[in-house]
C-alpha cells in the first residue's frame, strides 16, 4: 500500500464523519422545524384558552381540566406539544443550544401561564413533569444568560 493510498483512506473516512454529522444535524432541525410549526397553532389555542377564561380565573384552569370539557383538550393539546417538547430536549433529538436560543421565551411564558395546572398533572404523573422541568430550567438559564448580556450593555455604548 502506497503513502498517497493512505492519504486517500484518511480523506474518504473525513469525509464520511463529515457527511454523517451533517445528516444527523439536519435531522435534529426537522425536529426543531416540526415543533415550531407546532408551536404556532400551540400558541393560538393557549392564547384562546387564556382569553375565554380571563385573567382572573386562570387558577380555575385545572378544575376546567379535571372536567374534560372543551378547555381540557385545549390544555391538553398544550401540555402534550411541551412534553414532546420536553422529551426531544432530553433525548438529544434537537440541537440543544439552537432550541433553547429560540424557544426560551416562550418556554418560560407558558411555564407561568400553566403553573397551576402543571403542579397538578406533576403530582398525578411526576414522569411526565420530568422532561418539562429539564427544558424550562434550561429556559430560564438561557434567559438569564440573555439578561446579563444586555445589562453589561453600557448606556454609553447603547446610545
């Protein structure tokens, strides 16, 4: 086997790790494009839900829940697309830091919106609560991290 046969060997595997790194991360961002196109129509039906209860009946949320009504499968629908959003998080299945700069926001508006609802579904399923509390931690991590950097901003520099 000749030196060039050798170098020839090294590119083509290169190449493959290159090529499998590539496809993997596309495929972590048609999970990614597939939750945000979720989490357009998620938003609507939270927003929805939000506007027929009224900002004071909002601690009502969880027995409109226990009552399986119309308001039961809007926040289902809801809870379901933040589990799934939970799990892929956790599981590695989206590209983390690319997820949670775009869906923190968000994340942590739906986590207050939800809190008396997500209390309840954490004491009659605390494995479902797991991936979600994973997601909103890093949430607010990111926020935070965001926070800082606008503070350290000076007002001269701002202007």
């Amino acid at each position: 086997m000749t030196p060039d046969m050798g170098w020839i060997l090294a590119a083509l595997g290169l190449t493959l790790v290159v090529a499998v790194v590539l496809l993997r991360d596309e495929q972590k961002s048609m999970v990614e494009r597939a939750l945000y196109k979720d989490l357009r129509e998620v938003q609507e039906i939270s927003q929805g839900l939000w506007d027929s209860l009224g900002p004071e009946h909002y601690g009502d949320l969880v027995l409109l829940y226990l009552r399986r009504g119309d308001e039961f499968a809007r926040a289902s629908f809801v809870l379901d697309f933040w589990e799934r959003a939970g799990r892929a998080y956790q599981k590695r299945q989206v590209n983390r830091r690319r997820f949670i700069a775009r869906i923190a926001p968000k994340c942590d508006g739906y986590w207050r919106d939800y809190a008396d609802l997500i209390a309840f579904v954490a004491q009659e399923n605390p494995n479902r609560i797991a991936a979600w509390r994973r997601l909103h931690f890093a949430a607010v991590r990111q926020l935070d991290r965001n926070f800082k950097r606008i503070e350290k901003i000076g007002s001269r520099r701002a202007a």
